[in-house]
C-alpha cells in the first residue's frame, strides 16, 4: 500500500464520515478488533532511557495478549541484549525491537506505517525479511505504507495508491505490472505524476 495511514482505518481515531471494518467485518475500533491488530509506526513509542527487558515487560502490562517467550527468542535470534537501553539500539535494531513487541501481542493483522523510511538499506532488508517470515510462520495479513516504492514489488500481493485521498491505482501487484508492461516503481510514480503529486523513490 503506498499511501499514510489514517488512524480511523484502524481505530485509533473516529472517522467523521462512512465506515471501517476489519478482519472479516469486525469493526475498527471495538475491543475485538483492537486484540486482534498491531501496529508499528515510523517513530516507534519505545522508551529510550529503559533497557530492552523492562520495555518488554511496560509492553507486557499494556497488552491482554502477550508472548514473552516469543519476544525474547526472537530478540535473541537478533542479539539484541535485554539489558541494554533503548537508546543505545541502532535504527534498526530499534526498528526490530518494535516490530518484536508488535508481534508479541499475536497478531491476525499486523499494520507498518512507513516503518522503513529511517533505515538504511541493510535494515530495510533485514525488517522485511522478518516481516516475510512471520507471514510464511503465522499466516498473519499486513497492510504496508510505504513511500519506499523499490521495497513494494518485492513484498507486495496487492497494491493502493492514494493522491490528494482518491485511489488512483489498485490491484494485484502481478496484474498491475502484466498490464502496465512495467515495474511497480514505474507504475506508482506515473500514476502520481498523473495526479500531480510525485512520491520520491
């Protein structure tokens, strides 16, 4: 999805007009769908001045649902130290640790709001191999905003544009660019330059 996110889509803020539902009809917002959803934005809330195991364990005491066992595996997996500050971490070692709370919760869907736009390219690579492997392990959905467009056509399985808030593409990532006889970055920075808006590669 190549779009910012909007809070209402997922209940974090009311929307002044119209609908939203989630996983199967659910509505965005209610109890049910709040267990149900992680989310990881570009400026993760992480707390600079704890070590890594007490903001596991802030995270542990807001969340109903909680994996610690799965939380310091794959923090482990990733030698990211326990006893180390968070503000210590590097961007993407702070980029894992969020997306290691996010999905310590146990998700059904998982929502990355731009998580890529600060990190280098070795840590863009390596958060989205992560991503990947807990939907091949999980069978979790993630809905991906990104301005990032070269990352898109790698992960991607269906694709929104949005300019000025009206969609002006969607699709399957594989239709879109058979049909285009493009690559996906063209396919979205044409469309935005059509709209008037051109989104940096």
């Amino acid at each position: 999805m190549q779009v910012p996110l909007d809070p209402a889509d997922f209940g974090l803020a009311t929307a002044t007009t119209g609908a939203v539902t989630v996983l199967n009809g659910t509505p965005a917002g209610s109890p049910g769908a709040l267990d149900r959803i992680a989310f990881v934005a570009q400026d993760a809330p992480l707390y600079a001045n704890l070590p890594v195991a007490d903001m596991l364990h802030v995270a542990r005491n807001l969340n109903r649902r909680w994996d610690q066992q799965r939380a310091q595996a794959r923090l482990a997996e990733l030698d990211i130290p326990l006893k180390k500050k968070v503000g210590q971490l590097s961007g993407g070692q702070k980029a894992q640790l969020a997306l290691t709370v996010a999905l310590a919760r146990r998700p059904d869907l998982l929502v990355l709001d731009e998580p890529l736009a600060a990190l280098d390219p070795l840590a863009r690579h390596d958060f989205m191999r992560s991503v990947m492997a807990t939907v091949a392990a999980d069978g979790i959905s993630v809905v991906l905003s990104s301005h990032v467009v070269a990352e898109l056509e790698r992960v991607a399985i269906y694709l929104i544009v949005l300019s000025f808030g009206q969609v002006t593409v969607a699709g399957e990532v594989g239709d879109l660019v058979s049909a285009n006889g493009a690559g996906l970055e063209e396919i979205v920075l044409t469309s935005m330059r059509e709209s008037g808006k051109e989104v940096p590669a």
